[in-house]
C-alpha cells in the first residue's frame, strides 16, 4: 500500500518574511513621519523641560463658598481643561484654602491655557428688554478669545438673526419714562418672575431714563435703568463691570461687539444656563460662510426651557424676540426668535478661528468654574532639578538595561542576538511613538514616564525569556530545532499574552484613577506593554523561525544556546513501525 501524503509542517507554511517586512515598513514609516513633522524628540514635562505655573485665587463673588468641595470640583474641571486626553502633564492641584497652582510644561501654548484654566464659562440665554448701540469698537478691543469678531448666532435653521451680516438696528430700545406700554413691558420683565410678554409693542422709546412713573416705586429696577442708561460698552472698565456678581435669576445689563460697534443690553432673567448644554463641538460649516461654529446640544431639561422661551419670545416685536447668549457676562449675540425652537440644540456662529471654536466647545463640555478666579502670579520654572533627576534616571535605565544584555549573553549565548534586536526595535518604536504623540494629544515625557519606560525594559525581555525557555523544553523532549521553535509557539504565546494583559490592565487602571504625573508612568507603561506584543509577534517570531533554518542553531552548535547535550535533551523521538498481526490461515 503507498504511504499517505503528510500534512505541509507549520514551518512550511508561515511566512516570517513577511512579517519581518511588514514591521520594518512600519518603523521606517513612522521615523519618516517623525522627521517631516520636525517632532524629532519626545515633549518633555513641566519636570525635565520647565514650563509656566499660574497661581489663582478664588473669588466667593458669584454666590458658591469657598470649601473643599468647590475647590476640588474646580481643579477637576481645569484639569480637565488643559489636559485634554489626560497625557500632557499639566498639574493642577490646590494650594491652601482659596488658591490654586497650574503648572503648564513647556511646549504646551501656555496662552490658551490660561484663558482656559481661568475662565468661568457662565452661559445663559437671556431675553433681551432693551438695546442700543454706544460706539465703535477699537481695533484693539474685541471679545473674548472664545467668542471674537462680529459674531452672530442661530439656535437652529429656523432662527434668524437681524444684522447677521454686520448690520445692527441702531434705534434700539431701553426703558422709557413715559407711561406706555413699551415702558410698562420693560419694567414688568425686569422682575424676577417675570418673561417676555406678548403684548410688547415694536421698540421702546430709545430715550432711555427712569421715571418714577416707570419704575413704580420699584427701587431696584430704577437703580437697574440708571445702570444701563449710564453704560458705556466702548470703555473697557465700563465693559468688565457690566453684569458683574449679578445672579441668575435676576435682571442684568450686559455689553456685546458686533460688525465693529459695541452695544450696551438690558437682559432679563435667565432662561436657560450652560450647565443644560449636555454637548459641545466645533464644526466647520462648508455650506454657509459662517466658517467655524460651535454646535450645542441641550439635555431633557435645557431642551424645555429653550422651547419654552423661544415660544414667548417668538409672539413679541424686535427687540423683545430677540435673547443674548451671555457668555461670562459678555453677550455673544442676540439672535432674533421667529417661531419656536425645539429639538435641543443651537449654534453659535461667527468669525471664529478653529482654536477659538474648540476653545469655547472645550469650556462648555466641561462644564462652568463652581468659583470664579483671579490670576495672581505667573512664573517661569526652571529645569535644572529635573534635569539632573532625568540624567539620574538615564544612568539607571542604562545600569539596568547593561545588565539585562550581560545576562542574555552569559545564559542565552547566541539566542541573545534575537533577543538584543527584539529590544532594539522595541525601544525605537517606542521612542518614536512618544516623539509623534508630544504633537498629536500633548503627551509629555515626565520622570514617572522614564520609569515606565525603564519598567517596559523587564516586560519586553520576560516575553522573550518565555519563549526561549518553551523551545528549550522541547529540546530536551529530543525534538530537533525547526519543529522545537514551532511546538513551542503557540504554549509560550498564551504566557506571553495573559503577562501582558494583566500588565495592561493594572497601566490601564491605573491611568484611570490617577491624575498629573501618575498617569504619564500609566500611560507609558501601557504603551510599551502593547508594542512587546507587537514585536513578539511580528519580529521575535519570524527571526527565530529564519534562524532556525541556519546551520549554526540548527546543528545545536555550543555557542548558540540550543545545544542538546548541555540542555540534557533525551535522545532523538523515532517513528517505530507496529509489528503485523499474524494471518490465521482459513480452511478450505
């Protein structure tokens, strides 16, 4: 009978070229996007490269204490804030009872991370009782960096806005001392429990004054008509104390910049705040020109109210159906409500640059400063402490990696040499990475990073030990080399990635429930967890699978670490043929 045709050996049928080839394109893709990026060194941290620290105190003038909790919900929501994914190193933590310390790494555009850290981001939509126009602009005045330009807003589709394009109705509206009803409509929204009422005529008389008629006894609204009525928008001071310490729920004057003219606004009660704003997002709009926008998208309860007030607003004449978006106290724009708005979401529209629309969405996503802030100090801070930390831990990763090479050699003899290329291409991959990474999310190399890196050193060699020791077991079943490495495979790639999974999910966790400096080692060391995986299987592999079919390990050779006789191997399996049964003769 002629023998059955054996199976094609795993050996046969891998291709370890082509993994081999397939990484080596990675790294040479990667390092040639390194240097066309001009990225050619990681970002270093506040720690190793210096950077900027911002002291702020915070300021109980906006009806919240000052306690513990205010101050760690606000150091959350700045941390938050400048550190975007998690992994740029900015430190923000509490110094005392009533300040805070952010220390921003060098690199990092410490300009936009004041404005941020800053800022309150206090939203709300208010409807409008009265406007009128108090001069041009300055060029050297404009709005706040989130909100800049002549901008106009449009809740959605179906609002318009009066003046969109820079024009602004300049006989505006205030409260009238005569005994009309625009008067009397303004005066009536001024109270707290008060909104927009339908029967408001066209605008209210632009001669704006508080009578006694008007005000009806009413001394806090007559204190808030001489307010407005004094109000100069073109002023800078007069701008920043417009509106300030003012609450919520009751009336306010305001200031806003539009097509290069300021206008002074008497603001009633706000209708929705930015707390209901559950997302926010900067998108460019390539239909329209309004170029870059941010979008916005209420929750349950935002989504009411905005319906709610759009529908009142919508029965009234311009400009009592007009509502301010009042950002920080500054009034973005007063888009025109035409008919009732539902569907939970708007738009805020303008000359907005890309930074500044992500800069705005960035602030409302997190959420609005529980305290408002006040810059104290900002210093430069020096790396000489961390440079000599940073040379300290250099030294101990080369000590550590020095020794971890000697042992490879002494124990692993020719082995080492896949081994040493193994740890070769993981630490350009790695270095590489974090080089791409300092641009594209902020990450930044800190010193609790170099110690995850250090740490990656052991990770990355224990794999390949695993594998070693597998193929050595199976030479000393007396197995050759070539079906050794093979057999050997799939038992040592289990180990490998039960090890690296756990090490994963302890980085992982960690990154989680951590914050500043902990979460660089984190990070790192999840990192270089996933690249062993990485090398193991498309460079250790594939090498060793090539090197097996050299004469050198696969004779056994003594310097090559696979000697049988010295790894006391049994002697060689044979196939052994079973002895035939015999034949009982049948008679005839």
């Amino acid at each position: 009978m002629a023998a059955p045709k054996r199976g094609r050996s795993a050996s046969a049928q891998s291709k370890p070229g082509r993994s081999l080839a397939l990484i080596l394109i990675a790294i040479v893709a990667l390092t040639g996007g390194m240097f066309l990026s001009g990225n050619t060194t990681p970002r270093l941290g506040i720690d190793l490269a210096g950077g900027t620290s911002i002291t702020l105190e915070a300021k109980a003038d906006q009806g919240s204490a000052i306690n513990k909790a205010n101050m760690d919900t606000a150091v959350d929501i700045m941390n938050r804030r400048v550190n975007g994914l998690g992994v740029s190193e900015a430190e923000v933590q509490t110094q005392g009872d009533k300040n805070i310390i952010v220390n921003i790494p060098k690199g990092t555009n410490s300009k936009e991370a004041r404005d941020q850290v800053g800022t309150t981001a206090k939203l709300y939509f208010r409807p409008v009782l009265a406007q009128d126009a108090t001069g041009p602009a300055a060029p050297s005045a404009s709005p706040s960096p989130s909100a800049s330009g002549s901008s106009s807003a449009s809740p959605s589709p179906s609002a318009s806005k009066s003046g969109a394009s820079g024009e602004k109705a300049t006989s505006s509206s205030s409260p009238s001392a005569s005994a009309t009803t625009q008067g009397r409509a303004v005066t009536d929204a001024l109270k707290a429990d008060a909104s927009p009422s339908a029967s408001a005529s066209a605008s209210p008389s632009p001669s704006p004054s508080a009578s006694s008629g008007s005000a009806a006894g009413n001394s806090a609204d007559a204190k808030l008509q001489a307010q407005y009525a004094a109000l100069d928008c073109s002023k800078k001071a007069a701008r920043t104390k417009a509106g300030e310490g003012v609450k919520p729920e009751d009336a306010t004057v305001g200031c806003g910049e539009m097509g290069g003219v300021w206008y002074k606004y008497l603001l009633g009660p706000a209708e929705v705040a930015g707390t209901e704003v559950d997302k926010a997002q900067a998108v460019y709009n390539t239909q329209t020109a309004a170029g870059w926008q941010v979008t916005m998208d209420f929750n349950k309860s935002g989504s009411k109210k905005f319906a709610d007030i759009t529908a009142k607003l919508a029965q009234n004449t311009q400009p009592l159906n007009e509502f301010g978006i009042v950002l920080d106290g500054e009034v973005v724009s007063s888009p025109t409500v035409n008919e009732t708005i539902s569907g939970g979401q708007a738009q805020i529209s303008g000359s907005f640059t890309q930074e500044e629309a992500q800069s705005l969405a960035n602030m409302l996503s997190y959420g609005a400063l529980p305290l408002s802030f006040k810059e104290q100090s900002v210093t430069t801070v020096t790396a000489a402490l961390g440079t000599d930390q940073l040379h300290a831990g250099l030294l101990a990763g080369a000590i550590g990696l020095g020794l971890v090479v000697l042992y490879l050699v002494f124990y692993y003899r020719g082995l080492s040499v896949v081994a040493l290329a193994s740890l070769l291409v993981s630490g350009i991959l790695t270095y590489v990475i974090m080089a791409l990474l300092g641009p594209a999310i902020g990450f930044a190399l800190n010193l609790p990073a170099v110690c995850g890196a250090i740490v990656a050193i052991g990770i990355t060699a224990d794999s390949f030990i695993v594998y070693f020791e597998r193929i050595r077991d199976e030479i000393r079943e007396g197995r050759s080399l070539r079906p050794a490495v093979e057999r050997a495979w799939p038992r040592a790639r289990r180990t490998i990635l039960v090890s690296d999974f756990v090490s994963f999910l302890a980085a992982a966790v960690l990154f989680i429930v951590t914050v500043g400096k902990v979460q660089g080692f984190a990070f790192t060391l999840g990192l270089t967890t996933v690249l062993d995986v990485v090398v193991v299987f498309f460079f250790t592999k594939p090498l060793m699978t090539l090197l097996a079919r050299r004469k050198f390990f696969a004779s056994g050779n003594k310097w090559s670490g696979l000697d049988p006789q010295s790894l006391g191997a049994k002697p060689p399996l044979r196939r052994t043929r079973r002895p035939a049964a015999p034949v009982e003769t049948k008679e005839a």
